[in-house]
C-alpha cells in the first residue's frame, strides 16, 4: 500500500512539472519552437549608419530573409543631417536598392520604408525608440527585430523563424566580434565576481541555450509582444512619446524588471569589435568592420575557409578600384599551386582590403624539389647544419621554401624595384590596423631599413629592446624566426643574393637573422661575411599565421616533408653529392 501511494505521489509531481515546465524553466530554458498562427506580423526594423562600405552586405542579407508569419515589414532609419557626400551616398545606395526591392520577386516584405532624419526642424528629433514603438503599434506586430546596418548575420533565411521559436520577452542572438576581442551583443553586471567568467562561458558557446542576462544587451533586440508587460512598457507608455526624452532599451526593461535573454545556441553572426578609443574614429570603426569580414573565412572547420560575405547584386556597388601597394613595387605572395583554397581566400581578403598582390608559384618541395632539381642549381648544404629543435637536416619542405623566397628576390633585382616589396605567404593573418600602421611606417622616407618584419616568432624575448621603439611601432629584432610576411629594400634583395646562399643553404628563417646579424650561432654565421642588413620589426605584430602548431586545424606544407638522407629509393652515391660541401667546419653544435 505504502508503494503504491509513492508511486501515485511521484506521477502526480512529475505531471505537474510537465505542465509548469515551461513556465519555470525546471528542465533548463525552454527553447522549443513557438506556435505560429496566420494572423502575427513581424517589423525588422534597422538602423542605417552613415557607412557606405557596410551597405552591400547587409542589403544581401535583408534579400535571404525569410517571412514566418503572415506579414513582414522593413523599415530603414537613415541620418541625414549634414548632407555631406558620405550620407549622400548612402542615401542613394540605399533608396536604389529599395526601388530594385520592390520590383524583385526576391522581396519578403508586405513594405519597404526609408524615413530619413534631417533634423530641419526642433520636432525633426532622431527619437529611434519612440519613432519605431508608434510604428509597431500601427502596425499591430507580434514581433520586433531592431538592428543596425554593422552586423552580419550568417544564416538570415532561419533568422526570424528561429528567434520566434525561442519565445523571449526580450533577447538577443549572440553576435560576436573577431578572435579575442570580446565584444558582443550583450553585457553582464559588473558587479558579480564571477561575471567575466561567465560571460566567456556564453561568448565562447562552451555553454549552449537562453540564458536569463544580469546586465543588459544592446545592438540587436529581439521583442515578442505576446508578452503583456513588453505591450505594456514598450507600446502602451505614454512617457515615450516626449520628444526631449531618449531612452534605452535595456534600461527601460532593467527597471520594469522585464527578462532579457541572449541566445547561442546557433552560430548567429558577427558584430565589429568595440572599444572606448574607437568609438568616434570612422577609421578605426571602419578598419574593425572589415577586420570582421576577412576574418569571418577562416572559421571553417577541419582545415577549411568559408566564402566570403556575400554582397548584395541587386545594385551595382563594385570593390573600390584604387588598389593600394603601400608606395612599394610589388607586393608577393608565395602560394602552392595545390594551395588554391589558400589563394581563394586571400585573393577575397585583397579584394576587401583593397590591396593589389600578385601570388607567386610557390617551390613545392613536396613534389617538385628532387635530386635533378638540386643538382641543377648546384645546390649545397651549410656545414653541419642541424634543426636546432627537432636535431635533423633540412627536410625538402624548407628547401622548396628558401627557393621561393630566393626566387622572389632575384626577381626583384630583375626588375630594379627600387621602392621595394611586401613578401607574404599564403597562411597569412592580418591585423585590425595592419593598412594603418603599414602605410604610416612606409610613407615615412625618411626611414631607412632593408628589411622590416610585419610578423615573426621571437625566439629571445630577453633580448628584445622593447622600450626602444621607432617611429612609434618598430622595434629592432633580436634571434626571430617566420617569413609568414615582410617588406624587403631592394638594396637588401641584393644583399641577400649577394652572399650565394644556395651554395651554402640552410632555413630561410634562419639565414635572415644571420643577415641582420643577430644569430646565436657563430659558426654558421662565420660562412656569410657581409651581415649588415638594416633590420626592424612592427611589435606588436601587424600579421600572424592563420594557425599555430598544435592548434586544430594547423597544417604546415614545410614541415610535413621528406628529410634531406631519409629519401626511399635514393642511391647513395647521389645522396652523398647532395650533402657535400665545398667548405670545411668544426663539428661542434652551438646552443641557440
């Protein structure tokens, strides 16, 4: 009997936990799909900044939206105040695209609005909040999804249907900035100990699903007016209506004590990095949005880039036609013919940036570089050369990398480039503020250098002279390994020829330093006589490799090759040719 009534007791409990789940969120927050009926409308309405440059993304992803409901309108708000060339060139980008909108079979939207503040008169008063709530109640909208013209959102044909379905008073999808910059759509109270933590948690998705914000969000809401108190507060309050006032969203819902959420259970989209020094420099927030566009292809997964953001082809906005090279002759990327989704990619990174490259065929040492091949070039080896790291020769893979990086220097001296080139390879990263930096530092004439670093691998940071800066972000290099990218004089392109390192090879990482003079091994120094390359470094660095050693998706094209000896096939008598040299060495092994 005693059995029984529990087991009665406990079906009653979990039928009441069944019903009262969603209502308390016991089995975690509820992010089931709504229902849907005929009768909801939704308004999107977006908030149009004065940035041309941002316009053809996101007028692209407005055309792959999707209406859930029974009608969706689109409203744009558009400053224009001043009427300089800027706002007016994004008030015509903008209203074209709405006329093509309108004749397009593409289009979604029962109506597509431009309201336009010209602030001409004292009631002409740029009230967002107060403008798009009447909007919505003439309307009469179930849902609000408010935006501005800098995010990316990476799926929009799910977008609406799935911020429905997570049935939210107020929230958020998370949008996030570029690699460890951390800004967001939301925000947590400072004041919680634990807040950073948690709010890394969130951003990083190491935690999945709605989570209920002690804070605020802010640059994508999300409102859903089956909620009385959202009507109530948002549509219904009279205090809004006073042109002098402004309010913000997040504080208006912290003091009714209205719930705000933000939701990573999908990969959403991007919002630019943001910080206090940026946030009225348009170069700067320029430089930030198209940091996020470039770095937004190497997100692939499983050693694989994405496309790039689609832009919008409705209208005609093509790439700017001034391509820059930084005031140099030629700018080289060392690129693998078998490498053509690394090309892809950077080729769409150039368009971006609007930067004119030109991609070398890189050497493969995988499957080009032979015996016949060294033979040809009467190749010989340094003296008692040994990775300092791993204890072995060179293998092909930095055979076919010296070469290609040579091959670019002679090149140079062919064509007499006396303003000199920009040397990339193809796993190149850019930072936010590389354009910046790079073109002030090569528009300074005055500098005179042979080679500058925009990346490297500080193999001595003990004697980096980091206090001794130049010209604001040079340092001069200490021991530094990487040629992942750097600008070469053409006074240095001769140096570096003229020493015949090919009769004497080793890494192309490692003669560099040898040639600026800053190589921990003496004996290998000793065989190249003339190390006076006038050598600077941008530190920080301007550029990194997409990945590093050990990170999930590195791959390396250099390391993973045949070592010089360990050859199959091979007969030994070639292989003792190959390895002679026409110097002598002690056999010693300095410390590096």
């Amino acid at each position: 009997m005693t059995n029984q009534l529990i087991s009665i007791l406990l079906f009653l409990a979990f039928l009441f936990l069944s019903i009262h789940a969603k209502k308390y969120h016991i089995f975690g927050d509820d992010e089931s799909a709504g229902s849907f009926t005929s009768d909801e409308r939704l308004l999107v309405d977006v908030d149009i900044y004065n940035r041309p440059y941002a316009l053809p993304y996101l007028l692209r992803q407005l055309e792959q939206f999707i209406c859930p409901c029974s009608q969706c309108y689109l409203d744009f708000h558009l400053y224009h105040v001043f009427n300089t060339s800027v706002e007016n060139e994004t008030s015509q980008l903008l209203n074209a695209w709405v006329s093509a909108m309108q004749t397009s079979s593409q289009s979604v939207f029962a109506s597509i609005t431009v309201q336009e503040w010209t602030a001409k008169s004292k009631t002409d008063q740029t009230n967002r909040l107060r403008d798009v709530t009447k909007r919505a109640s003439e309307l009469d909208v179930t849902y609000l999804a408010m935006f501005d013209s800098m995010i990316v959102l990476l799926e929009p044909g799910k977008l609406l249907s799935t911020l429905i379905s997570k049935d939210k008073p107020l929230m958020t999808p998370l949008l996030r900035s570029t690699k460890d910059m951390y800004t967001s759509t939301f925000y947590l109270n400072d004041r919680q100990p634990t807040g950073y933590d948690n709010y890394k948690q969130i951003y990083e998705r190491k935690k999945l699903g709605c989570f209920l914000v002690d804070g605020g969000i802010k640059d994508f809401y999300f409102f859903n007016f089956k909620y009385p108190q959202i009507r109530n507060v948002f549509l219904n309050n009279r205090s809004l209506d006073q042109p002098e006032q402004q309010y913000a969203i997040d504080v208006l819902a912290r003091q009714n004590s209205i719930p705000t959420y933000v939701c990573n259970r999908e990969v959403y989209g991007y919002i630019p990095a943001q910080f206090l020094e940026a946030m009225y420099d348009e170069d700067a927030i320029h430089d930030l949005y198209i940091h996020m566009l470039i770095e937004h292809q190497l997100n692939g997964p499983s050693q694989t880039y994405l496309p790039p953001i689609e832009r919008t082809s409705l209208i005609d906005i093509p790439f700017s036609t001034e391509k820059t090279k930084f005031g140099l002759d030629e700018i080289y990327v060392i690129n693998l013919v078998r490498r053509s989704d690394r090309r892809a990619r950077l080729q769409a990174t150039f368009d971006i940036l609007n930067i004119s490259a030109r991609f070398f065929d890189a050497i493969d040492g995988k499957h080009t570089v032979d015996q016949t091949y060294l033979e040809r070039l009467n190749i010989r080896l340094l003296p008692n050369y040994e990775d300092p790291y791993n204890r072995r020769p060179m293998n092909y893979g930095e055979l076919g990398c010296f070469f290609s990086h040579y091959f670019i220097w002679e090149d140079m001296v062919k064509n007499d480039y006396k303003n000199g080139a920009l040397i990339l390879e193809d796993d190149v990263r850019f930072d936010a503020f590389f354009k910046y930096k790079l073109e002030k530092i090569l528009s300074n004439r005055s500098l005179d250098w042979d080679i500058i670093y925009l990346g490297r691998k500080i193999m001595r940071s003990d004697e980096e002279a980091y206090e001794n800066t130049i010209e604001t972000f040079l340092i001069e290099p200490s021991y530094s390994h990487w040629t992942v990218g750097y600008a070469l004089s053409l006074r240095g392109a001769r140096m570096l020829l003229d020493e015949k390192p090919l009769q004497k090879i080793l890494p192309v990482d490692e003669y560099l330093p040898i040639m600026y003079d800053h190589h921990p091994n003496q004996s290998w120094k000793s065989h190249f006589h003339h190390r006076n390359l006038k050598a600077y470094a941008f530190h920080p660095a301007i550029i990194t490799p997409t990945h590093y050693f050990g990170e999930p998706n590195y791959i390396s094209d250099t390391e993973n090759t045949t070592v010089l000896g360990k050859e199959e096939n091979i007969d030994v008598s070639q292989r003792s040719k190959l390895v002679s040299v026409d110097v002598v060495t002690k056999n010693e092994k300095d410390e590096l």
